[in-house]
C-alpha cells in the first residue's frame, strides 16, 4: 500500500552520496523545500574515495572544458569548506598541501613531461623537479625516483568526513531525508512529479534531481528517451596507518603513473595513508581482489619502499559513475521536471562545491550557470540501461 505525502516538495534529490547531499543542501539554502531519498545517505563513494583534488595532475588531452570546471571548483574549495564547516559544527579534514607526481622510468618521465608541457599550455601552475629535489621534499621517495612535476595547487580533502559534514548540514538546514531507496520515478502529465520509495511512501516533488551514481541510469520509471548515459569503473583503494613514530610520513600527495597505472599516496594529517586506485570496467562488481591489492602494493613500494612498515587497515572498492565523454552531467534532461547530477567519474570530490552552486542556480532559476552549460546531460542521445547489478555497491569519487 502506498502512502502519500501530503505538501509537495520543491525538490526531491535521489541519491544521497556527497553530489546528492550537496545539491540538497544548497537548495535548502536557498529556499526551497528539499528532500532526499537514499538507505545510507552519506554512505558509497564517499567511503572509498582517496578524496585527491587534482585539477592539475589530473588534467587529460582533450578535457579542456572540464578543465575549467575543474579549476572554478577547486578555487572554491576554501570558502566552500569554511561555509560547510560553519554550517555543521563538523571538520572536513580539508588539507592545503599540494601534490609531487614523480616518475620512476624513463617511460613515466616522459609521460610526465607530456603532462607538464599540457599544464603550461594550459596556463597551469607546475614546476619540475630533478629525482634529487624530489626527495629533499619527501625523504621516504625511492632513491630511483627519476624527476617530478610538483603541483602546489593540488589539495586533498577526507571524503568521509566531508559527506558526515554535508549530511549535517543537510539535517540542520531542513532537508527532509528518507532513508530509503527510491524505486520509481513518478511522471504524471509528461513531467517528473516525485518518487515512489520501497517503504510505499509517495514523495511528490516539483522538480526531481537525480544524483544516484552509477545507478543513475537504472532507476525505474525514467522514460527511454532520458536514460542516463553512466557507468561504474571500480576502483580499488587501500588504507594504511603512520604510527606517530614515523610522521610525518609523506608531506603531501605523492603519486605517479607505474606501467601505464595510476597509483597515488594521500597522507592525511591523523596518520591515515589512503592508496589508490584500481581502474577496472566491471561492471557493478566491488570485490577486492588479491590482484588489485597487490598491484596497488606493488607500485606504492616502487615509489615510497617504507611502506611496507605500514599497518594495512583496510581494503575497499568503489564505483566512480562514468559519462561517455567522463565529465558530469549536470541539469535537466529532456522530461521536464527531472534533472540530472551524476557521471563525475574521477572528479566528483573535487567537483562538490561547483556542483552545488550549479545544481542550486539551476533548481531556482531554471538555468544553469555559464560553467556548467557545457555539461547538459542533452548532449548525449540515450542509451539502451546496462544489465541490473547483483551485488552490493559504492559509489567511488
Ligand atoms: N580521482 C582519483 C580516482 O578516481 O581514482
């Protein structure tokens, strides 16, 4: 039996990992009346990820646009974190530390010499680095590190603690959560009009915005010509511990390309040592593997030997949620009422704040702002949905 709620909401947000939660949040502040819709809201990806801002070392040919993105959002970060902070009473673990990407062989070196010279086209703030200099800056580096490009502007945050502060801030502001799944999408007269909840409830919502991950496209009820192009690439990511003998550990993020895999050590200011990341097509599964586990060893050793040392706390996989082109999708899609922010692939910590201000403007105005316009979910046809998952997921970040 269904029950039904009886004053609509202004939004309703379905998925409640750190875009659906702050996406909520900023439409809380901004007047409207909000609810979100997820079992575990702050849970997924925001448990896995490594939580890297990596505008710069993460820049690829032919992501100019989300470049700028990628940069308009990292810039907010500081007043986005101190705003968050304020608002929850909760610490992000926000870190201003900058990142060395450093190269072992000569294949990595000139791999990161390709990356510097895109930087600098680019306008990029980086500076190389000879494999000495690399270790004045981290001492626990390989004596075979060959060179590196160090990135001053490249910060990292805690994503779980991150996701704990935006639920708080979510829960103080108003937002009305749920704490359910939502099964189907309601459409009445050619025009999203809420959700149906596995509880029964019956939420109804003027606009619907969902932000489920990699499950984006498989929510019930979505029309064939708005299914959403997402999806999931599992990423393995460890986490290690520096006993207060050893720190500091590493001063900043440190990672490099090994064989053609990226592999990166994020140190965070209570001792814990995130490694990262596995990239593999699987589908939904999120099995940790013997394999992921020890490449991802493998490769951190070649960079920093001492972590061996190192107590291994835990092993986790994720999901990031792919778009075609890898960058989000972002607003409305073609059934009125149902928006869309989703597909941030190996950019959705980063992307946090922008996402926020861009879905807000969107929900209030019916516009997306200027940055965001290149990422309208229109720009992709639909495709048919990928086969339905069977196991348990995360959404990585
Ligand atoms: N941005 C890091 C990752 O997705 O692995």
């Amino acid at each position: 039996m269904h029950s039904s709620e009886q004053r609509p909401y202004d939004v309703l947000v379905i998925g409640g990992g750190i875009i659906g939660l702050v996406t909520a949040w900023r439409a809380a502040q901004r007047g409207l009346r909000t609810a979100l819709a997820d079992p575990e809201p702050g849970g997924g990806a925001a448990q896995v990820a490594a939580g890297m801002l990596a505008a710069v070392t993460e820049l690829h040919y032919g992501e100019q646009t989300l470049l700028g993105l990628n940069l308009a959002s990292a810039r907010r970060y500081p007043q986005f974190v101190a705003e968050l902070e304020e608002a929850s009473g909760l610490d992000t673990g926000y870190r201003a530390c900058g990142t060395l990407a450093v190269a072992l062989d000569a294949d990595d070196r000139a791999h990161l010499r390709e990356l510097h010279a895109l930087q600098r086209q680019s306008g990029l703030t980086s500076e190389w680095l000879s494999g000495r200099d690399c270790r004045r800056l981290e001492p626990m580096l390989a004596p075979g590190v060959r060179g590196g490009l160090r990135v001053d502007g490249d910060h990292q945050i805690d994503p779980r603690r991150l996701a704990a502060a935006l639920l708080a801030a979510c829960e103080r502001g108003g937002v009305a959560l749920y704490r359910t799944t939502a099964e189907r999408l309601s459409v009445v007269r050619e025009r999203a009009a809420g959700a149906l909840l596995a509880d029964g409830t019956e939420v109804v919502a003027d606009q619907v915005v969902l932000a489920a991950g990699s499950l984006s496209g498989r929510l019930a009820g979505v029309p064939p010509e708005v299914l959403v192009p997402v999806r999931p690439v599992k990423g393995q990511v460890l986490r290690l511990t520096v006993p207060r003998a050893y720190a500091p550990f590493l001063n900043r993020t440190v990672r490099a390309v090994v064989r053609g895999s990226h592999v990166y050590l994020v140190p965070r200011e209570n001792g814990e040592l995130v490694v990262g990341a596995t990239t593999e097509e699987l589908g939904w599964d999120t099995t940790v593997t013997a394999g992921g586990v020890y490449e991802l060893l493998r490769d951190a050793h070649e960079l920093v030997p001492g972590i061996t040392e190192l107590p291994l706390t835990e092993t986790r996989a994720g999901l990031r949620p792919a778009s075609p082109d890898n960058a989000p999708l972002l607003g409305p899609t073609a059934l009125p009422g149902l928006l869309l922010a989703t597909g941030h692939y190996r950019n959705g910590v980063l992307l946090t704040p922008v996402t926020g201000d861009a879905m807000a403007t969107v929900l209030t105005t019916g516009e997306l702002p200027q940055e965001a316009r290149p990422f309208t979910p229109r720009r992709f046809p639909a495709v048919p949905p990928p086969p339905a998952p069977s196991v348990r997921q995360e959404q990585l970040v």
